[in-house]
C-alpha cells in the first residue's frame, strides 16, 4: 500500500515558546543570521507551511528559536486512497467497435 508523506509545521507555536509574537521580530533576527526575506515572506513562513525551505533560512530559524529541525518539521504518513481498478466486463463494455460503412444506391 502506497503511503502519502506529509508534514506539520511548528514554527509558529515555537515562536510563541519565546514570546515571539509579531513576524516583525522574526524578519529582523534572520537579517542579522543573513537570511534576508520580505515582510510577505516572512509571515508566510510563519502562517503557512512552506513547500520549499533552503538549508540556511531552517538553520538560521534553529538558532533563533533554539531548537532543532525535528522540532520544527513534524513528519507525516498517512495511507493513500487506492484507486478501484475497473472490473473485466466493463473494459470490455468500452471497447471500440468497427464501423459499419452503407451506401445509397
């Protein structure tokens, strides 16, 4: 059985951990680790879950917040739906047929 991978993201909760409520705060101390994003960036980064992070946006966010990747990414596997494969007499039912080709004389 396929399994569909997913995540949870934490940032948020973890930055309310330190008393960080406002994104503001979070865009200055990634400027200062060298990570530059806009404001719109940034509260995305923490309402939304991203889809893509590089490597040195999550080690400046571990720094700041003191933690480690596993606290930030919650990893999650959920079996996925399996399509119902079609029963032999409705392929069948499906096939094409030749056509019958008449001419008026």
């Amino acid at each position: 059985m396929a399994t569909k991978l997913s995540y949870r993201w934490h940032l948020r909760r973890l930055m309310a951990t330190k008393d960080m409520f406002a994104t503001t705060d979070l865009q200055t101390l990634l400027a200062k680790r060298g990570v530059r994003l806009s404001p719109a960036q940034v509260y995305r980064l923490v309402v939304q879950s991203p889809e893509r992070l590089s490597l040195k946006t999550l080690v400046a966010l571990c720094d700041i917040l003191e933690c480690t990747p596993n606290d930030l990414i919650e990893p999650v596997a959920t079996p996925a739906k399996q399509k119902k494969a079609a029963t032999p007499s409705l392929q069948h039912a499906r096939k094409p047929r030749a056509a019958r080709v008449t001419t008026k004389r």
